[in-house]
C-alpha cells in the first residue's frame, strides 16, 4: 500500500513547505483540497498545476486525489438548485484539476439529510436527499469517464447512506465504473464496524482515509491520533486484505496538534507504518 496524508493535517499554509514536510515525514504522497482560493481553488490554470506537480515530483511525491471541503456549503441534495448546481460545477472542476496533476480519484461528499456537526443546517429529507444525489452522480459520471478520474463517494456525518449495504446499492445505482466508494474508516465508528464496510464494499473501494475515533465521545471530540482509538486496525487490514486493496490509505487528521503541528506528521506516519506493516 502507499502511505499519503491529507493537506488538511497540516497548519502549514504554503502547500509546497507542505510537501517538503510530507516528504520529510516518510509519506509517499499528498491528497490536496480544491477551495475557492488559493494554491488549488476554482480558478486554477491548468499551468499552475502542472507547476505544482512538478513540484512534487521533484521531491519524490506523489499527488493521487483531490479532495474539497465545499461540499459542506454547497451539495447535491440541497432544496437550493443555485447550490446543488454549485456543487456540481466543484465536481467538475475537482475532475479537472485531477486530471492535470495526474491523480487518478477526487473525494466529494454526496449530500446531506443533516449535518451530524452542524445541527442548525438545512434538513433534506432522506428520500430526497437520495434521489437528488443519485440524479447528480449519474450526471457526473460520464464526466468523470472522459477525464479517466474516479469519482469516491465518502462515508462522512451526513446522517445520510448509513449502512455499508445502502451505500453499496447507491453506487451501484449510478452504474459507473467510475464512481466509487472513498472509504473512511474513522468515520465509521460512531454507526458501525469499518471492517464490516470494506467487505460489503468491496472492490467499489477507490480510496481509503485513516483516522481512529472514541465512541464515548459521541462528537468531532472523539477523533485521536491513530493508534489510540477503538478501530480495530488488526480486522481492517485482514479485510483490506481480502479484497485485496492495495492503493492508497490516508490519514486526515483533524486538527493539528496546538503547539509544535508538524510533530503529528511523524506520529502518524510512524502510526500508519504498524498498521500496514512497514
């Protein structure tokens, strides 16, 4: 497996220091964020990516998925078309950004019924959150097809596609070989057993987040260092295993420690070494 890590663990704001500590850490890559500004952001050139990746590349890194944050503000199952057409027009752009830097999937977040973290935000209801989210991804996906850039659908608390079942039979439903599951397996933890999901899952699996989690939490609190949560890391690499995944695991971890940030680099990349065996 390759070991990457997200852009979102760092408190480093100059995504090529970023690289250079990744790098410096032992990872074998990065998973990037489109935003509305900045170094990977609606506006960028097809040139300043290419700028980038040399960049990475330069430090022996590898740049592999595209993930965004904006799927929060703006989603495909919100009562607002502007949004849901927003939301899209992200889709797009992720795909197109990946393209360029030679990743091969982009992460986005299907929609919501309710933010689990955000109680005050929209509510969709379920049906309709599914219908609108199947509708996009459907459109999506012969966009995803030209660029040759898989789309992954995360597991994430959204209060929506709950089971490793359902979210199975939704990718199915788009019927795409480019739309998968981007597998998050801290996620997991406060509804169910990520062990249980990779097996349902199976080889709809394009991608894989590491991030290890307290149920007695109950809240954004209960996210820890790997290693020190109640993922059973044994059970997930023996699924891993057998349907045999052997891609890229990430670690997002959120947020970065409050003094000396970039020690989290070093803890979790030691961490991820155990777990894969390294």
């Amino acid at each position: 497996m390759k070991k990457g890590i997200s852009i979102w663990s760092f408190a480093e704001p100059d995504l090529k220091k970023c690289f250079q500590l990744a790098k410096d850490a032992g990872f074998d890559g990065v998973e990037v964020a489109l935003d509305l500004q900045g170094p990977v952001s609606m506006d960028s050139t097809k040139e300043e990516m290419l700028e980038l990746k040399a960049y990475a590349e330069s430090l022996g890194l590898e740049l592999y998925s595209v993930a965004s944050g904006l799927y929060w503000t703006y989603n495909y199952t919100s009562a607002n078309a502007q949004n849901r057409a927003k939301a899209k027009e992200i889709t797009k752009k992720q795909l197109e950004i990946a393209s360029w830097l030679g990743c091969d999937t982009i992460l986005v977040v299907p929609g919501a019924v309710n933010v689990a973290f955000e109680p005050d935000s929209e509510i969709v209801e379920y049906d309709v959150a599914y219908a609108r989210a199947l509708e996009a991804l459907k459109e999506l996906a012969p966009v995803a097809e030209t660029y040759k850039v898989s789309i992954g659908v995360e597991n994430v608390w959204n209060k929506f596609l709950l089971s490793p079942v359902e979210m199975a039979d939704f990718i199915d439903k788009v019927g795409s070989d480019y739309v998968g599951s981007y597998f998050d397996v801290g996620n997991v933890l406060y509804i169910g057993y990520p062990e249980h999901w990779i097996k349902v899952l199976g080889d709809r699996i394009k991608k894989v987040h590491f991030k290890d989690y307290r149920r007695k939490a109950g809240d954004l609190h209960g996210f820890v260092d790997l290693l020190s949560g109640e993922v059973n890391w044994p059970a997930v690499m023996e699924q891993l295993k057998n349907i045999q995944y052997d891609g890229w695991v990430t670690a997002e971890m959120l947020p970065p420690y409050t003094h000396y940030p970039e020690t989290i680099l070093y803890n979790t990349s030691n961490a991820m070494d155990k777990i894969i065996g390294r």
